[in-house]
C-alpha cells in the first residue's frame, strides 16, 4: 500500500499524458487495424500470402530505419505519424476493389505506417517516465488498452467493414489531435546519441533478455493456430476476447511489482507461468475446462509481460541514450512473429497438440536460463530507497497512532480525577445544601 501510494504520489501525471495517449492510442489502433486488414486479405485467396509478406517486411524495415532517422525531429514525426495511420486506416477499404500492384502499395503503405513511428512513440514514453515509475505508469497503459480492446471487439461484431475503418481512422485522428493538444509544451530532455544496431545487439545484458523474448514471441504465435485446432475456430476467438480482460487487470499488477520488487522477477514469472500452462495443456488440451485454464493463465501472463518488456525493461536498457533503437529490437519479435500464424494455420490440423504443447513448454522452461543471468534493470538503489520511504511511513503512522493513543488515554484519567474544592466553591456548596 505504501509502495503504490509513493508511485502514484512520484508520477509527474501532466508531463507524461501525452505519451500514455499516444502509446494507449497507437496499440488499440494497430491491433484492430491489422485484424480488418487480415480479414479482408484473407478473402483474396492466392494473392493474400503475398501481401502478409509485403507487410510484415515493410513494419520491419520501416521500424529499423525509422528508430535511426527520426529520434533528432521525435515529436514533430510522432504528430506526422498519427496522420499517417488514419490515412493508411481508409485505404483499407479500396484493397478488394484494384489490382494486385495497388494491393501491394497498400500493404507497404500500412506497414510502414505501424513500423516507422513505433519506436520512437515507445521511445517518448521512457523519456517521459522516470526509471522508478516506469513500469507502473506502463502497467497502467496497457490496463488501459486491455478494456479498450474489448470495447473495439465489440465493436467490430455490430459494425460493417466500412464502419469499422471509419472508427479506427476517427481513433487514430483523435489520438493524434490529442498528442498534439497535450505535446505542447513537452521539454525533451538531453540524452546521447545512440550506439550502432550491431553494438546494441552485441551487449550482454541486451542478449540476455532478447534471446528469451525472441523465442517467447516464436513459441507463442506458432501455438496459436493449433490451440484454434484444438478448441475451435469461434469458442479460440471469444476466449483471445475474453483474455483481455486479465489483461487489463494484471497489467497494472505487474507494473506495479516491476517497480518495488524489480522487472525480473516478474519476467522469470511470466515465463514460467506460460511454461507451466503449457504443461498444463499438454495433459488437459481434451477437457471441457482447457479453454478457461489457458486464457485465464495466458491473460496473467501477458498482464505481467507487457508493461515489462515491451514498456519498461528496453527503456531501462537504454539508459541516458536515445532509447528508439533499443525499443526496435524489442518490439519486432513481438510484431513480427505473428506471421507464423500464417505460415503454421494450413499445416496446424496435421501437428499432434500433444507434440506442440509439450515441445512449447519445453523450451519455454529452458528461455528462462538466460533469464537467471541477466542483470536486473531497476536500480538497486531506487529498491533501497523505496523500502527505505516505507519503512519510514510505516514507523511515522504508528508513532501517530501510539501518540493519539497515549494523549486519549491522558485526557480520559484526567476526566475522571476530581478536581480540587476551592473555598468559593464549598460556600457555595453549602448554601446549596441549605435552601435546595
């Protein structure tokens, strides 16, 4: 209680609600935009696994150039970008009615328009939030997003296609209005030039936690198509639905643990927790209840990891450089690996579950190795600090407390003592006495 009142009490609300606009509005806009536009390339039939490719490739690229561009003009690409989106957002609607060369133009365009701006509206984000709040204000962020989702997802059921891309584009102009309206003032504080992708990548502590991230991410998708085997098409997608409600709820608790205990100690969790649902399908993927087991695990899991890995542990990493290179690392296994979807779902009936389930909780339980070695991101320090404050708090109270005890305690012996007679008062007793 002490802890998440001094991570409230130490959050500078107005400097960082530009980015927590942004942040909440750019994922809830690239989750539903993707899916409408998986929809409607899927019904394209031989075409469709081209246009993935053209995509997945472009949000790659444009992520990688874009974190090494852009950091030196952040905010004026960030307000250009929003716009961007909800331009990419309405041509969705002309994909099914061109040629295959405007098809391809579009699902470039739409690539980049997720891929180019990302990094560095992660990027904001950590400059804005100090190393001591940052998952918590990430943990929040994603809770955010989590119910937002499932209002969108309802949403999409009412809605018709054209209505859909409407409402996104709407989303994504109101958030870039808003970013705008709120940015104004936003000092961006002085922080040195990054290192080469290459120098990142070949750093210890960068490797101890991508390696992990990566094959999380690889796991995680490639599962995917089979656990929709498994438990069906509809009954896996109202589950996938669902899931963001523990989303939205856990998020905010991982947050909050990454910021007094370390992050960690919530990411070793994380996987573990993800190994063990596994394992845990692996024996149950046949009973009634193997649905409600995986989202319920899957949603605390990916609760916990968010306002981890993708918020706050690459801007921790970063230090005092420009932090959009190290958040392009860490956010393109998570985007990209969803590709395997695409690749995996024809061959998914053909795949024993049992297999896959035992073969993904395997090598989960074995990501966590390098995890044990990594160091952890959260000043030891700050922890100190932050138990120090605590303890403190703790000991004031209970000193108020024994005081207000003591002085009640005081007040009420002193009622109850009689005070002494003074001569007036006993003339006066006795001519009471007398008459009365």
């Amino acid at each position: 209680m002490f802890h998440v009142r001094t991570l409230i009490q130490k959050t500078a609300w107005r400097a960082i609600a530009p980015s927590i606009l942004l942040v909440i509005n750019s994922f809830v806009w690239y989750i539903f935009a993707y899916a409408v536009f998986s929809t409607i390339v899927n019904g394209l039939g031989a075409e469709s696994m081209r246009l993935f490719i053209i995509y997945y490739v472009s949000i790659a690229v444009s992520a990688i150039l874009g974190a090494k561009f852009l950091s030196r003009v952040r905010s004026n690409s960030l307000y250009l970008w929003t716009f961007i989106g909800a331009i990419a957002t309405l041509l969705l609607a002309v994909i099914p009615s061109y040629g295959q060369l405007t098809n391809a133009l579009i699902a470039l365009f739409l690539g980049a328009s997720i891929g180019v701006g990302l990094p560095s509206c992660l990027s904001h984000f950590a400059d804005s939030t100090s190393i001591e709040n940052r998952g918590f204000v990430g943990g929040l962020i994603w809770s955010t997003v989590g119910f937002t989702v499932l209002i969108f997802a309802f949403l999409i059921n009412i809605f018709g296609q054209w209505e859909m891309i409407i409402t996104l584009m709407v989303w994504r102009l109101l958030g870039g209005i808003g970013f705008l309206v709120l940015n104004r003032k936003h000092v961006r504080p002085t922080v040195l030039k990054p290192p080469s992708y290459l120098e990142i990548i070949r750093k210890r502590q960068i490797l101890l936690y991508l390696f992990p991230w990566i094959m999380f991410s690889i796991i995680n998708f490639a599962e995917v198509p089979i656990l929709e085997n498994v438990f069906g098409s509809e009954a896996f997608t109202f589950g996938q639905i669902v899931e963001w409600a523990f989303i939205g709820v856990f998020a905010i608790v991982g947050g909050i643990i990454a910021d007094i205990a370390g992050r960690k100690r919530v990411v070793i969790a994380g996987f573990a927790m993800l190994g063990i649902e596994y394992a845990a399908m692996s024996a149950l993927f046949n009973s009634p209840e193997s649905l409600y087991l995986f989202l319920t695990l899957d949603g605390i899991t990916w609760g916990l990891l968010f306002s981890v890995f993708f918020m706050a542990l690459w801007g921790d990493l970063g230090e005092n450089y420009e932090k959009e290179k190290y958040y392009a690392l860490g956010g393109l296994p998570y985007l990209l690996s969803n590709f395997l979807y695409i690749l995996i779902k024809p061959y998914a009936s053909a795949i024993s579950a049992l297999a896959a389930f035992s073969f993904a909780s395997f090598f989960l339980f074995l990501a966590v190795i390098p995890l044990m070695y990594a160091p952890e991101t959260l000043p030891e320090k700050a922890i100190k600090d932050r138990d120090l404050k605590s303890y403190t708090e703790k000991a004031l109270e209970k000193a108020k407390k024994e005081a207000a005890k003591s002085q009640k305690k005081q007040f009420g012996k002193a009622e109850k003592e009689e005070p002494e007679e003074t001569p007036e008062d006993a003339e006066a007793r006795k001519l009471a006495e007398k008459y009365y």
